[in-house]
C-alpha cells in the first residue's frame, strides 16, 4: 500500500509519463493472455488437439502451409479484440493527462489496438510487435502497410469447430495475394516493421523533449516469458 500511495503522490508532480504495457493489460477487457500452453489449449481446443502451442501457431509458415488455419487463428483473435472494449484503467490514464497536464507516450507489446480505441492519439503509441489492425502482402510487391477498420466487422469467417477461416481469406489490394497481419510472429523474417519504424522515431524524439524532466515511468501487465516490455522500461 506504501508503493501504491508514494505511486499516487507522484503523479500530480510529474511533467512526462512513459507507460509500458504487456499482455496483462488487457486482462480486465476480457482477453486471454495465453500464459502457459494448458491456457492456450482451454482457448482453442482446436489446437490443443494438434497438440500446437501458442509459439508454434504464432509463426508466418501456418500461412504459407495453411492459410486458412492461420487466418482462422489471426481472425478469432481480431474478432476476439473487436468485440472487447478497453477497460476503466485507459481512461483513468488519460484523464491524468487532462487532469494534472502530463504528456504521454505508450509503450505496448499488445497487438489489439486497445490504446488507441480508448482514445490516445496514433502518434503517442509505440506497438513494437505492432498490431493485428494492420496488414501486409505475403509477396511484399511494394503496397505499403494498410490498416482493417478498428470498429469495423470481423476480417475472417471462422468455423467454431475446426478453428479454420472461410474464403475469401485477406488479399493484398495491389496484387491480390494472400495478406499476412503486420505484427511480429514466431521466427519470423518477414514481418514488415515500416510502421513501427517511425513510431520508434517519434518516441526518440519525444523522450528526447521530455526525459530531462520529471520522467515517470508505469509498467502494467509485463511479465518475462517475452521480456520485451519489461526490459524497455528497466
């Protein structure tokens, strides 16, 4: 309680906020943060079946060797993310800024695009295993990252039993071939990170204008399986 108060107390004074946030943070909207393979089975019997891991399904091959299976997988996590709206704690975030004039920047490991439903502007948010929102050509034939509608319909058709997509699956609209999410997978050398390039560079710059000052920095739902986020903020 001593933490959580010195933590209270801190926030009037500070000037500049930093939040990292991992998996956790989507808890309390309902969504699963796959945290061990018996958790991620109980989400997609399916694949508990095969006997498939959350580390194993996550990779770009499934795309190449059964797109409809991995699409299907990909389409009930976005349909999963669509239907689940963020929770208080975003708002309590952003009323800070208002409330006591802080300037914010979120640094997420989430891939829901809850941060910027919640209402934080595009330019204050670093995805770094960027976001199931977005798209990009399997082929990489030169069309640039395109974003799905945030409050649109689902992106896929997916059968309940077999956890498999019904065609039409995603297609790139220069080429028309298979579309991949942009976000970073399992083993994966493909991943277009454009746009996660220049969130990076509007974070340098805005650590660059705000570090000096009162920096705080707020970690939620980070853990250590993909340290990613915790080792940012450390």
């Amino acid at each position: 309680k001593k933490n959580y108060k010195r933590t209270a107390e801190w926030i009037p004074q500070t000037k500049a906020l930093l939040i990292g946030s991992g998996a956790g943070m989507g808890v309390d909207s309902g969504l699963p943060d796959f945290r061990g393979k018996e958790g991620f089975w109980r989400a997609y019997p399916p694949l508990a079946e095969r006997g498939l891991r959350f580390e194993e399904m996550a990779n770009p091959r499934w795309f190449r060797e059964d797109p409809e299976l991995a699409w299907g997988f990909y389409g009930h996590r976005h349909e999963l993310y669509l239907k689940a709206r963020p929770h208080r704690g975003y708002d309590i975030l952003l009323d800070w800024e208002s409330r006591y004039g802080i300037t914010s920047f979120v640094y997420t490991s989430n891939v829901d695009g809850h941060f910027s439903r919640a209402g934080w502007k595009e330019e204050r948010i670093l995805e770094c295993h960027g976001s199931l929102f977005r798209l990009q050509c399997m082929k990489a034939c030169g069309q640039p990252i395109w974003e799905t509608e945030a409050d649109g319909p689902p992106i896929v058709e997916v059968c309940e039993t077999n956890l498999r997509a019904f065609p039409p699956l995603p297609r790139c609209p220069l080429c028309g071939n298979l579309a991949r999410p942009n976000l970073l997978m399992f083993s994966d050398f493909e991943w277009d990170a454009s746009v996660k390039l220049a969130q990076e560079r509007r974070m340098r710059q805005w650590l660059y204008d705000h570090a000096d000052e009162d920096l705080t920095i707020l970690e939620f739902g980070a853990g250590l399986s993909v340290p990613t986020v915790r080792l940012f903020c450390e």
